[in-house]
C-alpha cells in the first residue's frame, strides 16, 4: 500500500475515533439527562407551561352590633374565551344561539358578539374578554350558555375569579372599618380591617393554570388543586344607626362653619363599647370624607375640656375645695412674665373654685394648680399620670396617637408650663384618650376601656369573646366625683354650655376651645381654633358619653365650643333617643346591657345556622342577603329592590353547592 494511501487510511480512522467518542459523550449526555436529570427538566418544562396559581380567601365578614354588615367579600366573575380549542363544527353551530342569549343579558346586539368571536377565532386569540364584574348567579348563567356549557376545552370557556370588598355603609364610618392599602391589594393596614387582619384574612387556596399565551394563562380546569379557606367574620361594637347619626349630624356642622376637619366618638358609658366614630376632613372643593381617622390618631391641645382633669386633681389632693374663693381679677392676669386672659371682657373678680369650672375661666384655673402646686409640681403631675393620661390606651386599632403631658426635666418644662397645663396648653390628648375620662366619670368613677369588638365567630360559633376591661376601679374618691359631675350638670344648665340646655333631656359636659398653630407668624391676622365638647347624657342615669372636636372652624362664623361642637353634641344626643325606638325602649325600662346583647345574638344566630342549611334572610337588606347566601355557596335570584320579603327556600331545609334561591325584595 502507498505511503500516500496509508495516511488517508489513518486519517479515516482517526475521524472515525472521535466520531465514535463523540457519539459515546451524546449518549451520554441523553443518558445523564433521562436518567439523572430527567426529573429538573421536566419540571422545568411543565413550570414553563403550568403553574399554580394563589387564590385569595374570603375575607371574614365585619358586624355591626345588630348583625348589620359592615364588610364584606363578594365574589366577581370575568369571562374569558379560548376561540383555540373549539372545533369548527361547534363553532359554527353554537355562534349565533351564544351571542344572542349574551344580546340579551348584556344589551349589546347579537352581530356585536358574533364579530368578536369571528376575528377571535381568524387572530387565534385564545384569552377573548367577554364580561366581567358578575356575580354569582350571572357567571352560573352565562357558563350554561350555548358552547360555553361545553367546558373549558370543547366550549373555550374559561373564568377568572376575584373577591371584592363592599361596605354597605358606603361612606359612612369608612376609615373606621378600614380599607385596602393603595397599590398594595391584600394588604390592610387601617381601621377594623387592619387591627383584626389575623381573624379576617383566611388561607388562600390555589389553582392550576396553563400558559396560553405570552403572560396569559387558562385554569386547567374548573376545580382549584386547595381550596381557599374563608376567614373568620369579626363582630363589633358599632352601632349603624347611632353612625348614621353621629356621621350626619357632625357633617351638617362642619360645613356650615366650613372647618378643616373633625371627629366625633360615642361610647357606651358601662361596657366602653364604642357605638360609634366619625372622621372627616375637607377637600380642595370644600366637600368632606372620611380622610384620616383624627378621633384616634390626633393628639393636640385639648383645651379647656382638660380644666376638668386639673380641677379633680385639685379637689382630690385637698388643696382646694368647690368654695374655695379665686381671684380672676379683671380679665387678664400675669403669670411669670406671661399674660393669661379670659373670654369675658373685664372678668369674672372673685369666684368660687366651682363656678371657674362653669364659666371655664383660663385665670381661675391657672391660679388654683399654680398657687397648690408651684412649688411641688411634681404631686400634679403624678396625680395625671395616676389616671394614665400619660400612656397610650392600646386599642387594636392602629395608629393611636402618643398623648404628652411634660413634667420637671422634660423639654417642654418651664415656670409657665403648669398654669398652661391647668388650662389645656403645654400638653396633648387624642379625642378618644379624653373620652374615655369622661367616660370614667359617667361611670361612677370606673374607667374602663374603650372596645371596638364584641367577638370573633366562625359562622354561628364564637371563636373568641371580648369583655368590658377595667383599666382603673376608682379614679378618685365619691366626694370629688360627686361634685365634678354636678359642675358638669351645672356647666350645661348656666354656664358655657346654657345654650344647649333642655329641661326635657338632661346633659352634662364640659365646652373647649384652644387656640392651634399659634406659634406660627400671622396668628393674630388669621387666628385658628379648635372647638371640642366631651360630656355624657342623660346626665342622671349616663348610657352614653360623646366627644366631638372639630379642627379650625371658619372665625367668621364662630370657634367657641359652646357654638361649634356643643350643637353636635346636642343632635347627637337627642337623637339617639328619638330616631331609635329599640334605643329609646332600652332607656326607659333601664336595661340597655341585656337588651342591646340579648338582641344581637338572636338576629346572628336567625341569618347565620350553618353552612348546610337555608338561613332566614326574611327582613335583611338585599345586599346582605345576597353576600351572606352567595358566600355559602348557594345561587341567587332577586326581583324587586329593598329588602326580603319573600325566600324560595324554606329556613332550615338543607341546600346543595350551587343551588338557586330565589329572593323577592319589596
């Protein structure tokens, strides 16, 4: 053999080497892949194509005290269609019969739809919106529809669920019940929603998806791989009428004096219950909403409602009694360099101690604590912080405003700043920190505090009950109290509160007004106030206390508590006693705690047996009854508007998933 050919031989056997080495290395690699890492792969290729996807539980009702729905989660329904996976020939039979029954539960003409299928079916568009926002009962009725009965791959029908948050109330008491965090769906950070978030929020289920498209994904089918399990509904204290009141009567005010912004709170005098809380600030255009929760969150100068507290620590100590003669002298007095003036041009002279209170004297007060207390400050403010005037009330609610009252050392402490304190400057309170002093003197002396929540129940069992908490047994002795709260009868009856007297409805309180951004440049061009009334009706036998502060009123108009926030205080008052005759019953026969909780629990235990029986909606509003129903399960028909008349289904009587009831609503 030739040199020549042998070096060609050799070549081919070397290409043969590296080409049988190579073929050694690739099944190799299909060997290692299969074999060993086989299973990665097809992960990874079924991720690429399916995937689970989180479904968010129902949120946890919230109650009003009478079972009334405060929120509530309501299931929505989006229709989609996959124009892919029909066949031709169901296409074809089933386009006119789908689009003239979605003619006429959506309005739009039959050839509108047929349109849309037709270039859905020529572009492949295998995610077609059809309709969204539905409720239960219309997503049941166009699933049943021509073609899309068919199912998910025959019929190309695919559905999209969400849950929305609905407040009955609408607007009313909306930053007390809470909201979701802007940008942020499922996060909750405010109100009901935000402190009880661990009861309400349930565990999320999930369901298989299959891509589709780029960024559109198809339920595998109509079933969820977990269930998402629905959270627990959270009862309150609020009662909807006595919102509705307080709501109605604080925005009247506010924009008649065309204010900032204000909040009221009512309160139940003996179990703390929170009945109760209005919040509203005012827009660009002059309209009000519920923009800050200022009731809880906002501390500020209280004012002369604070007179009260500096005049029971006085009578307490014993350094002074309600006779004891002050000198208010002409109207201005001098304190360390500083004058302190009163509202009444020329004064009030020599004055009992009682009589500074009723008359809210800023010189009658600032004498009394700096003549007792200038040289052993301390006792004073000892005496505040025994009522715990000094701490946070740690309710549930978030975002309750840190309250300060300075002492010796702290950075606010100069030879001015008892006398300001007597008066309520140098210090700050929330309106519900206020109230709830009040409160322990409409109590007889026993704070207790302030509750928003009853109980945490799982349909018809409670989970978890909340009592009435005792934060301080006796603020001070039977002598003090007795007589605080004859001046506080008397501040209505003949002094700065005279103008809200009526000898048919017994009120006692004290009237504030404090001047606000002061120590900005200007004041004296454009003064602003803050107007308050805290007190508690009726006065002899107290069922309900009330604070309303209303953040500066228009000058123009008025500023003094007397005129600003004392007529709230009155409507308020007079009306939960008129407008409600299961209220005004309650007062006359003086039985309000067994009452009010007797009739609660017989109203939730009628709407809400058990998830396999037919509730008894008869009675409840509409809106109720279709989400407490829906939210079991069941399918709902009404006619009519209002509330139940009529149920198809008798109470009691055991139902299946997906069964239709039908409402008559009058």
């Amino acid at each position: 053999m030739a040199t020549e050919d042998k070096n060609i031989l050799n070549r081919l056997y070397i290409i043969a080497g590296c080409m049988f080495v190579f073929a050694l290395a690739v099944a190799f690699k299909l060997i290692n892949i299969q074999f060993v890492e086989g299973e990665k792969y097809r992960d990874l290729a079924e991720r690429n194509t399916t995937r689970n996807f989180e479904i968010d539980a129902n949120r946890g009702n919230v109650y009003a005290d009478d079972g009334s729905l405060l929120a509530t989660s309501v299931p929505k329904y989006e229709i989609r269609f996959d124009a892919v996976t029909v066949s031709s020939e169901d296409f074809k039979e089933n386009l006119v019969p789908l689009s003239k029954e979605l003619s006429k539960m959506f309005g739009r003409p039959a050839s509108y739809y047929q349109q849309r299928f037709r270039k859905a079916r020529a572009d492949k568009n295998r995610y077609l919106l059809v309709a969204k926002n539905l409720g239960y009962s219309d997503y049941i009725k166009v699933k049943g529809f021509p073609l899309f009965n068919k199912g998910p791959y025959k019929g190309g029908f695919i559905m999209d669920q969400r849950t929305v948050r609905e407040h009955p109330m609408g607007k009313i008491g909306e930053r007390l019940v809470g909201s979701q965090k802007k940008n942020e769906p499922g996060v909750y950070e405010v109100g009901f929603e935000g402190a009880f978030n661990k009861y309400l929020r349930g565990k999320n289920g999930r369901r298989l998806k299959q891509k589709i498209a780029k960024g559109q994904w198809k339920p595998v089918s109509d079933n969820n791989e977990i269930e998402p399990q629905d959270g627990y509904d959270v009862v309150t204290t609020i009662n909807v009428n006595i919102q509705d009141i307080a709501h109605h009567a604080l925005l009247k005010q506010m924009e008649h004096y065309e204010a900032e912004h204000g909040s009221v709170i009512v309160m139940e005098v003996k179990t703390g219950e929170i009945k109760a809380v209005s919040n509203l600030g005012r827009t660009s255009e002059g309209t009000y909403y519920e923009k800050l929760n200022y009731a809880v969150g906002e501390s500020h100068e209280p004012g002369s409602t604070f007179k009260v507290m500096a005049m029971m620590a006085a009578l307490e100590d014993k350094v002074i009694d309600t006779s004891t003669v002050v000198d208010t002298q002409n109207g201005t007095k001098r304190f360390y360099g500083r004058n302190i003036t009163d509202s009444r041009r020329g004064g009030y002279g020599k004055i009992s101690a009682a009589k500074a209170l009723e008359v809210s004297s800023n010189i009658g007060l600032a004498t009394i604590i700096d003549e007792a207390y200038s040289k052993t400050p301390q006792k004073f403010i000892d005496r505040l912080h025994s009522w715990n005037l000094n701490s946070k009330i740690g309710i549930p609610i978030l975002g309750e405003g840190t309250p300060m009252i300075p002492g010796p050392g702290h950075k606010k402490w100069s030879k001015n700043a008892l006398p300001s304190i007597a008066y309520g400057y140098n210090l700050q309170l929330t309106p519900l920190q206020t109230l709830a002093f009040y409160n322990a003197i409409a109590n007889d002396g026993v704070m207790v505090k302030p509750r928003f929540i009853r109980e945490i129940r799982k349909w018809n069992q409670g989970v978890e009950t909340f009592e009435t908490e005792v934060l301080n047994d006796r603020i001070c002795s039977e002598k003090t109290l007795r007589e605080i709260q004859d001046i506080l009868l008397n501040i209505v009856k003949r002094g700065t509160g005279e103008r809200l007297y009526s000898e048919y409805f017994s009120m006692a309180g004290k009237t504030g007004t404090a001047r606000t951004e002061y120590w900005l440049p200007g004041w004296e061009e454009d003064r602003k106030y803050i107007s308050s009334f805290a007190g508690y009706f009726p006065a002899e036998n107290p069922k309900y206390s009330c604070i309303v502060v209303i953040h500066k009123p228009s000058t123009k108009k008025g500023y003094y508590g007397a005129d600003v926030t004392g007529p709230v205080f009155k409507r308020i008052a007079q009306k939960i006693f008129t407008d409600s005759p299961r209220i005004s019953r309650i007062a006359k026969v003086n039985e309000v705690d067994e009452e009010l909780s007797g009739d609660f629990e017989n109203y939730y235990s009628k709407v809400q047996q058990t998830k396999s029986t037919v509730p008894d909606v008869s009675g409840m509003a509409g809106m109720d009854a279709v989400s407490l129903l829906e939210n079991m399960g069941m399918r709902v028909e009404i006619r009519g508007n209002g509330t139940v008349a009529e149920q198809s289904m008798e109470p009691g009587s055991a139902f299946r998933k997906r069964q239709i009831i039908q409402l008559t609503l009058k």
